[in-house]
C-alpha cells in the first residue's frame, strides 16, 4: 500500500478556505461540460443554431466565454443576466431615455405653446436616481433627506439589471485576464473571477458603510440610538442609495442562486434560506424605518467576507509548491475578524433588540403606517428572529471552519468534496480542449 503524499500548508488552507461559504451563491466549482450548442466566442456573439431550452442557463467552462443567443432571445429568457453585452443595452436604453427627455424638457419644452406642455419630471429619472425628496424643514440646503414610495421599486428593479452589467463585465473582462496573467488555470479561474468580485463588492460596501455609520449616532454601534428617535423615516441621499443598492444587489443575487445561473453548492438550502432571511432583513428594516440597525448588520456581514473572499484569491494564485504563508497569514485575520463581526457584534445586536426596543417612544408603539410608526410590542419578534435565524447559520459555518481547521492542525487528511470535483474538473476541461 503506497503511502500518502505529506500535505503542505497551502493544501490545508486549501481544504479550510474551500468549505467557508461567503454569504452570496457564486463560490461553487461547476461541473463543467460542453455544450453542443455551446460556443468560445464572445459574449456578444450570436449563435446560428436553434437553442435548446435546456442550453439557456448552461454554464460555459473554463476556458470558454459565455454566449450571447441574440438580444432578444437574452432579454427574453434572462440569459441578459450572464451575458454583459446583453444587459449593457438594456442600460444603454434606459439612459437614453432619460437623457432625451432632459434635453426635450431643456430645449424644446420652452418653445411649445402651453396646449403641449409635457411634465417637468422626467418619468425616467427613476430608474437610475433616488426619489421622493422632502421639502423643508425636513431638508436643508446642502442636506437634502428623503422619504420612500413605490419608486424605489423601479429603482430596485432598474439596477439588478445594473450589478448583472457590473459583475459580469468586472469577472469576464478584468479578472479573468489577470487569473490567467497569474498562472491559474482550470476551474480555479471561474472561483477565483467569482471570489474576487466579492473581495471588490464587499469591500466597497462593507467601508462605505462604516463610513456611513461614523456620521450617524449609532457609530460604533451605540446600540442603544437604533430606538431613541424611531421612527427614522428621513433619510439622507448617501444613506438611501447604500440601502437600495444593497437591496437591489441582494435580489439580483437571489436570482442568480434560485435559476442556478451558477452551479448549486452543497449547502444550497442553507444559502437559499441565508438570502430569504436577508431579503426579509432588508425589505422590512428599509419598509419600517430601521435603518440604522440595518446599516450595522450589513457591516458586520460585509467586511468579513471581505478576508474570506481574499484568502481565496490568493490560495487559487499560489502554485502547488507554495508555502501557502500569505493565505495562511490571510485565514488568520479572517478567522479573527468573523469572529469580532459576525459573532461578538451581532450577538451586541441580538442583545439591543431584545433588551433595548422599550427605548422607543410612547407615542412609537404603534402600528401606524402613515405616520411611519410601527412598532407594535410583536415587533420586537419580528426584529429578533431573523437576526438570530441569521447568527445560527454562522454559527453553523463557524463550526466548520474549527472543525476543519482542527483536523488540519493534527495532519489528518481533510476529504474536501468539493475539491475532488474540482480536480475532475480539471480533467473533464483537459479531454475538451
């Protein structure tokens, strides 16, 4: 019986990096085979043949770039999600409509007799700014706020077309440019395109956020300042986009888990439920005024799969004879960092809404919607399930981050499922090419 290979450092971080899920559904290898009627052009590249309804969502390999079916065809089916070129025009058409109506509204409206008068507003500003601004006294010159309405469902809708653009522009032509330029190959490119959008979506939001918190009383997390005052219903113009934008980017990735734009995971129901919680998170803390525990939620979230998303990177970057040191040192300050954010300061929050929900308001503790009051006594459920129903799925993947870690630290031999397949992977891409 042969003996087994040592293991190095970077295939141990490897096998842990490779089990820590980040909270968005685009970390798993695909089983990558070959479509008939798939094809390595470019995106925007039509194809001739008739396509099969099963070849819609079929997930291009390695070494291949996604297909566009036509715009229509793309359009039709919501393939406009993979394909950037695709879901550009869809941005394209948007923008052009509302700058043609600026310029009408600036240039032509002037001159037209008062019996063609069109409206001020541009019908169209909906879709790419935020809407209802508050008059005065609620707003002051330089600092406008904002109220919410049925609009910012246009606003919502309007930019999961815009982070689909977004991401698939960034992955396909900027990092998956540099996976090769670093010598990653196989599989490992699509990971490492996915995980280092994530790095750069996460980060940008997870800062932007804290920046955010620093000018509200809540920084850092003074807890106690998600009630007093309630309700928060004005909001300022930074605090309104960061919130849709989460929100929008959220639904586009529920989308993407749900039509399994990208190869289900194995903890697939677990991420189903983590982005249903979410959802509800976001839609009901934006819906009933609390946003500012919202904002330190999505802080907590947000900057520690930053670390994991970057000890990824860097791992699919290393060669087989790597000491594996920067993503070890990498792990290190993400295992830390999960455990501040994700645990130390989300339990902080957990207590806050338990403990700290009768420091709203008398006048508050209603269920009230004109006056943007809701806060009925059952409230306070609402509030903490889902925080906690969030908490328990970390807790779950803490677990196998220790779990995994400890077996790597005594050299027994971690059986990574999902880096089995990956190695298949490699093969099936091998006999293809």
């Amino acid at each position: 019986m042969s003996r087994p290979r040592a293991r190095s450092r970077s295939d141990s971080i490897n096998n842990i990096l490779s089990q820590v899920p980040l909270h968005s559904p685009t970390d798993a290898p695909s089983t990558i085979t070959k479509s008939s009627n798939s094809s390595s052009g470019s995106p925007g590249k039509k194809l001739s043949k008739k396509v099969k309804k099963e070849d819609i969502w079929a997930i291009p390999a390695a070494g291949e770039m996604p297909a566009s079916f036509g715009f229509w065809k793309d359009l039709t089916t919501g393939r406009w999600m993979l394909i950037p070129a695709s879901s550009g025009i869809m941005l394209a058409i948007s923008f052009a409509l509302y700058l043609n109506y600026e310029l009408i509204q600036t240039y032509v409206a002037p001159v037209l007799p008062a019996t063609l008068q069109i409206p001020q507003s541009n019908p169209f500003a909906p879709l790419w700014f935020i809407s209802y601004p508050l008059p005065a006294p609620h707003s002051q010159p330089g600092d406008p706020r904002f109220g919410k309405g049925l609009l910012d469902v246009v606003f919502l809708l309007h930019h999961i077309v815009t982070f689909s653009f977004i991401r698939q522009a960034i992955t396909l032509y900027i990092l998956r440019p540099l996976a090769k330029k670093l010598g990653i190959r196989g599989s490992k490119i699509l990971r490492f395109q996915e995980q280092a959008y994530s790095a750069m979506y996460y980060g940008s939001m997870g800062f932007f956020g804290l920046y955010l918190m620093t000018d509200l009383p809540t920084w850092y997390f003074n807890t106690e300042e998600f009630w007093i005052g309630y309700p928060h219903w004005e909001m300022k113009a930074t605090i309104k986009y960061y919130y849709l934008l989460q929100f929008s980017y959220w639904l586009q990735q529920m989308f993407i888990l749900v039509l399994k734009i990208e190869k289900p995971r194995k903890d697939y129901a677990e991420l189903v439920m983590h982005h249903c919680v979410t959802l509800w998170l976001i839609g009901w803390s934006y819906a009933i005024n609390l946003t500012m525990i919202g904002n330190a939620v999505f802080v907590t979230m947000d900057i520690s799969d930053v670390f994991l998303a970057l000890a990824k990177c860097v791992n699919y970057s290393e060669g087989p004879k790597s000491s594996g040191i920067a993503s070890t040192i990498l792990f290190g300050w993400f295992v830390i960092v999960w455990t501040y954010l994700r645990h130390y300061l989300n339990f902080i929050i957990l207590w806050s809404v338990w403990f700290e929900f009768d420091l709203i308001p008398e006048y508050a503790k209603q269920w009230n919607p004109p006056a943007g009051v809701w806060m009925v006594h059952w409230m306070k459920y609402q509030i903490f399930i889902p925080i906690m129903l969030i908490q328990l799925l970390n807790l779950f993947w803490y677990f196998l981050i220790w779990r995994v870690l400890i077996r790597s630290i005594r050299g027994t031999r971690v059986q990574d499922e999902r880096s089995d397949d990956e190695d298949e992977d490699e093969k099936v891409i091998k006999k293809t090419q």
